[in-house]
C-alpha cells in the first residue's frame, strides 16, 4: 500500500480511547497465547517423557515451540503517555499513524503478533503428538 500525504485531527481524548481498547485487545489476546503456549509446553514435555526419548533429537513439538509470544503492549502504552502529557485538545495525524493509533493496523509488529499467536491457537487444537 502506497502512502499519502493526508493528514486528519482527532480528538486527542477519542486518540486515546481508541488506544486504551487496542491495548486491551492486545493485552487479551498475548494473554491467551500465553496459556496456550504454556500448555502445549507442558504437554510436549509429558510426550516426551513419557515416550522415554533419549533426546538424540529435539522433539519436533518443542521445536514448534521455540518461539514464545511476545507482548507489545508497552509501545501502545508510550503512545498513550505521550498523548496524555500533551497540551493538545487535537491531534494531527499521518495516514499511517492513522491505521496505526485508530484503525489498529500496520504496527510495525502486528504481523509477528498475529502470526505467532496465530500459531499457539492452532496448538490448542492441535491433537497430541508423540514425535
């Protein structure tokens, strides 16, 4: 997607409103990952043992593992501090700030977000594997 050179003002109380729910979307869903990370964790780690691997090779279920959900929240959270301490009633924004801060898109870490969590979702209905 290209970008433009058009801008728009927003109330700065309605800028962080929206961020406040993105924030708690991402809080929601990096929570939910987490568990489904931790249980698919444990129970690999059961597969294993009780399949008396020797551990020649790493299970493939752990290696589905290696990459655990990462939390962003604290980027969202800046953003909101720094609207929050500014002078401004209105806020002048880029297009893609405007994706970004409104819409909830094009983070610069929403694709690994997704996909990662993506990932620990289809585990939790993935069924057992004893590799």
């Amino acid at each position: 997607m290209g970008s433009f050179d058009l801008k728009t003002t927003i109330k700065k109380a309605d800028l962080i409103n929206d961020l406040r729910l993105q924030a708690k979307e991402h809080e929601t869903a990096y929570n939910r990952a987490m568990i489904n990370w931790r249980k698919a964790m444990c129970e690999a780690a059961q597969a294993v043992l009780k399949s008396g691997d020797t551990l020649d090779r790493y299970p493939k279920r752990l290696s589905e593992l290696a990459l655990t959900p990462v939390c962003y929240l604290k980027q969202i959270e800046d953003i909101i501090s720094m609207l929050e301490l500014s002078e401004e009633d209105a806020i002048v924004l880029s297009h893609d700030d405007f994706r970004r801060f409104v819409l909830g898109k094009d983070w610069s870490w929403s694709r690994n977000f997704h996909t990662t969590n993506s990932n620990y979702d289809a585990w939790d209905k993935a069924p057992p594997d004893d590799e």
